[in-house]
C-alpha cells in the first residue's frame, strides 16, 4: 500500500480549508484516510500561526514508516522544518515562446535602425 501525505478540501464554495491527511493513494482526494495530522487554512495571512496546524511528530513517523508527501505537503513541512524539500528549477520554462522571440527580435532591430537614424543627423548637426 503506499501512502500519501495530503491535502483534503474542506469548506464552502471559494472558501477552501484543508485537512493534512495521510492516505492510501487509490483512495479518492476528500476520501477515506488512514490519520489526521493538522489543518491548513489557505485564506489566512502567511504569517498567521494558524494558517498551519499540523503534528510535526507525526508527519514524521509516517514519513519514517515510507508516507510519501504530495508536494504542497512537503512545502509545507519544509516550512515547519519537518524535511527539507529540493527546489525546483526549470529555466526553459521561462523563455518565450517562438512567436515572442521574433517580436523581440524585430522590435530590437527596429530600436536599432532607429539610434542609428538619430545618431547620423545629431553627427551632420554638429560638423
């Protein structure tokens, strides 16, 4: 069986309020599950000390017995300082795509033809 560290949606339309659970994975997201470890509020402040409740003592025990957390979960525990979460960095997701690339292009050789204009008249003036 493995085991999920998650979040279970709670709450009323737009006003979201999760449970941190541990669960088997085949079990659906608001589903049974085996422990209740805390509460997240994501409609508090981020320095509230309520946004998080959670059992750090548990999180990991369970983490010790093979629980694996989902990765808002281990955000979260990174931030409670129950494990240390690798960062994520994936620089290609940033460039522009195709399209965008040419517009830049054409948009830097047009400024550049254009102080190119401006500099040859300002040289003429000034001779």
């Amino acid at each position: 069986m493995s085991l999920k560290i998650r979040l279970s949606r709670g709450g009323a339309k737009k006003r979201p309020f999760y449970r941190v659970v541990v669960a088997d994975s085949r079990m659906p997201r608001d589903g049974r599950f085996i422990e209740r470890l805390g509460t997240f509020d994501p409609l508090k402040a981020k320095d509230a000390t309520d946004r998080l409740v959670l059992d750090a003592e548990k999180a990991k025990a369970w983490i010790a017995k093979g629980a694996q957390p989902t990765d808002r979960v281990a955000r979260l525990l990174d931030g409670l300082g129950v494990m240390k979460r690798e960062a994520r960095n994936n620089p290609q997701k940033a460039q522009p795509k195709k399209k965008a690339q040419e517009r830049a292009a054409a948009a830097a050789a047009a400024s550049e033809t254009a102080a190119a204009a401006a500099s040859e008249p300002g040289a003429d003036a000034s001779a």
